[in-house]
C-alpha cells in the first residue's frame, strides 16, 4: 500500500516513506485548554485520526507513535483560573476532561502520547540554552527571543519572505527586542502568576517553545509527521522549525507537514460576535450524534474549507441511518472487516474521505441488493473494513437505530418498520395501505424514494 500526502513543506503530494517503519511517528497539535473545544478544534482531531488509523493499518498498530499535546499555561488559562478564584491547575483538569470526553464522542482514538506543557518545562530550559550557546537566541530584560535573522532560511514553511511575514502578522512591538520578527521562547512570571526557575529569572515558556520541546524529547529530533489547521502555519510552526532546526542542526523538523482547512459555519468565519460559533459539547448537548459530528467534518477534503451546519450534521445522521439500517439486516453474519482496495486507495490518496464514504454508500447498496449469504457476507466485511479507517459504525445497528434523535418524531428504527409494512402491503396488493403508510409518513416530514436498491427515506 503506497500512501500519498500532501506536504505543505514541499507544496506538492509525495509518496510518503517512514523514516522507520517499524516506529512512524506522528505529532498534531493539540488544544489549549481554556474552554469547551468549539467545532473548528475538532476538525484536526478527526481528520488526523483517519490518518492515524491509516498508518496502523499497513504498518501495524504497534509501530506507530501518536503525539497530542496539552497546553496547560496560557493567558487565558490564567485569566480563567483569577476570574473564578481557582488555582489554574484546577481549571486545566476540568477543562481536559472535557476535551477527552467530547473527543470520544466524534469517535477519535486517544494517542498514544497526551503530554501536558507543565510537565516538560525542563525540557524547554534545555533547549532555550542550546539556542542561546549558537546565536539563535539571546536574553534581554527578563526575555529569552529567538533570533529570526540568525535562521537564512527562516520562512520556509510558509514561503513568504521576512518582510511579507512582518507586514501579514500582528507582530509585537517591543524595546527589548533586536529585529521585529523575533519572538519570545522564556518570559519572566509576577508574583502571582504561574513560573519555574531558569538561567533568565523566574519565569514561563513562550507558546512556539512548547511543541518543538515536547516532540523531540517524545518522537526524537526529526521525525515523520507533523499535523495541525492551517492557522498554525505562520508563526507557529514555522517558528516551530525554526527552533527545532537551530537548536539540533538538522535540516528538517519533520519530514511531511499537513495541514486541515478551516471550519466555517452558514458560509461565515466561525466567530462569537456573527452568532454562529459552537462547541461539540453544545452540538452533543443539543441531542446531535458524536458520530454524526464527525462524518458532517470528515464530508470535505480535509485541506479544504468546510462549512458546518446543523442541517449539515442532521444529514450526515441521516446517511448514518442508511448505513445502519443495512447492517441491522445482516446483524447475524459474522465477519472480518476487511477495506476493499479501493477504499483503501481513497485513503490512501491524501486522506480523501469523501471518496471513501461515497464508496461506503455503494457497498450498503450491494449489502441491500445482496441475494446470497456469502455476498452480504462480503458486503459487510467490506462496509465495516471501511468503517474502520473513517472511525464510523462503531455501534450496534439496533442500538442506533432504536435512539430517537431529540425533537425529530419517528426513531430510525420505526421507520424501517413502516418501510417493511409498506412493502409487504405492495406485495400483497394492498396499494391502498402502502399509499397510506407513504403519506402518513409524508405527513410527519420522512420522504420516501423507491429505488432499484429499495426503499430509502430521508427527513425533509
């Protein structure tokens, strides 16, 4: 199995080969936990967890290394933790219990490394002091800043020059400072704010240094991958590079880096101020299936930009309801999942995912059509093969089918009851009660579509 990524270091697809097959290693950036992880937080999440479950695939689940990491010290944070009276520590237990937990709900597998910020303070004294001993760094009133202009071939992620980077960017003016685009790795900690003692003064890291800390002590100097939201790109992980690269003299950070498009809610910029900002736990809050979350944010090409609806989300529960009514059918073969090779193919071509799941929608029409036990057999062996690399289908088809979505009348599973009723009543020659089953129906806003695959049914 050859996998394609699209590196945005490179600007082009590549062949993707591990440095180690027996040990891929991959990092992604995690959250900042201040909050609820809105939407647009969930996005890397899932998309990278399609990746993750790839590359356990064709190298084995014990030969990958997955690293997520924690923020746990921010301005927010701290602001949060002075508003309600509570020591900061406190805040970042309740708010990453949180993140675990509406996390699970979108069917992410956990990585196999969650390292918090607070916990590898040490790890970025270290690497501040090998910046400072070759001239990429230096100490000035309190602050630690990475020199930009000691790097030559500072901007290479992003491909913008220095000056381009300066005009685009909000960049902070301050005295200390010897060039503009220079930025802060240590600053230095009041009384009451959060510190660890350092060469510089009591003080805390700067939010770049945290990443290029924790993956090299966990996944070592250079490693495969490196995965994030387009956001990231500049400054942080270019500054991210920058710091890696300088520090160790290497000419890469990571080989391949991805990158996920932004989420947009109604066709607008998520934002508090348009009323259209939401987190997943308000979405799971207000009845919406995790898994239907998740395949509304995995229906795009994950490098492109996504609109998130509520409409969006009640569809994708929808083709969820078709997916599981066909496996509730056949709920008495067993199988070995097992991926077509052109599911795998989808995936394997830079994560395309709406590929897959359209290839998903063809095999639940083979399962239906399927007139033999050894052909729905393989149908679902194929379905749940496929189910297995997207994170779907993960429940009991009954289970699902019998849960009546808040506020949405009839549960799925009544309405494969109707559809069966009308049936019979078709093959009997009752057209007047199969009528009255379809505009009954009708009547409750569940249209039907005969098709030569059978019936199926959708909430107008």
């Amino acid at each position: 199995m050859t996998i394609h990524l699209y590196n945005t270091l490179r600007r082009e697809k590549q062949v993707f080969e591990p440095i180690d097959p027996a040990n891929v290693r991959m990092y992604v950036c995690g959250p900042t936990v201040s909050d609820y992880a809105h939407i647009g937080n969930a996005r890397p999440v899932v998309c990278f967890d399609v990746l993750y479950r790839l590359l356990r695939h064709v190298y084995g689940a014990d030969h990958v290394t997955y690293v997520r990491n924690i923020t746990d010290i921010d301005d927010k944070i701290m602001a949060a933790a002075e508003k309600n009276g509570e020591t900061i520590e406190s805040v970042t237990t309740r708010t990453t219990g949180w993140y675990h937990q509406d996390m699970a709900a979108v069917g992410a597998l956990p990585p196999d490394r969650e390292p918090r910020a607070t916990e590898f303070v040490p790890q970025m004294v270290t690497l501040i002091e090998q910046l400072v001993s070759k001239g990429h760094a230096y100490a000035a009133e309190g602050h630690v800043l990475f020199n930009v202009p000691s790097m030559p071939d500072y901007g290479g992620l992003s491909g913008r020059s220095l000056d381009d980077m300066i005009a685009g960017a909000r960049v902070e003016v301050a005295p200390y400072k010897k060039h503009p685009a220079d930025f802060v790795l240590w600053k230095p900690s009041e009384a009451n704010q959060p510190g660890w003692p350092s060469p510089w003064g009591r003080g805390r890291p700067g939010w770049h240094i945290e990443c290029s800390a924790m993956a090299g002590e966990l996944l070592g100097e250079v490693f495969d991958i490196h995965a994030g939201g387009i956001d990231l790109i500049f400054p942080h992980h270019e500054n991210e590079i920058a710091q890696s690269r300088c520090a160790h003299g290497s000419e890469v950070m990571a080989k391949f880096w991805l990158h996920n498009g932004f989420v947009q809610v109604n066709g607008q910029k998520m934002s508090k101020s348009l009323g259209n900002f939401f987190t997943v736990h308000q979405l799971l809050d207000e009845g919406f299936r995790g898994e239907a979350i998740r395949l509304a944010l995995l229906s795009a090409h994950y490098r492109q930009p996504i609109d998130i609806t509520r409409d969006g989300i009640q569809e994708a529960k929808i083709q969820l309801d078709r997916f599981y009514g066909a496996l509730a059918k056949v709920s008495d073969i067993e199988v070995d999942p097992q991926p077509t090779d052109q599911i795998l193919a989808a995936i394997a071509d830079d994560l395309n995912t709406p590929w897959a799941v359209s290839q998903v929608h063809e095999l639940v029409t083979e399962l239906n059509k399927a007139t033999t036990p050894a052909k729905k057999a393989a149908a679902k062996a194929a379905i749940l093969g496929a189910a297995g690399l997207l994170g779907i289908l993960s429940q009991d088809p009954m289970a699902w089918l019998q849960q009546n979505d808040s506020g949405a009348g009839r549960s799925a599973a009544e309405i494969e009851e109707q559809i069966a009723a009308r049936i019979a009543a078709r093959k009997a020659k009752d057209f007047a009660e199969a009528d009255r089953i379809r505009d009954t129906l009708a009547a409750e806003g569940i249209l039907l579509e005969d098709g030569p695959a059978g019936t199926t049914w959708k909430r107008s």
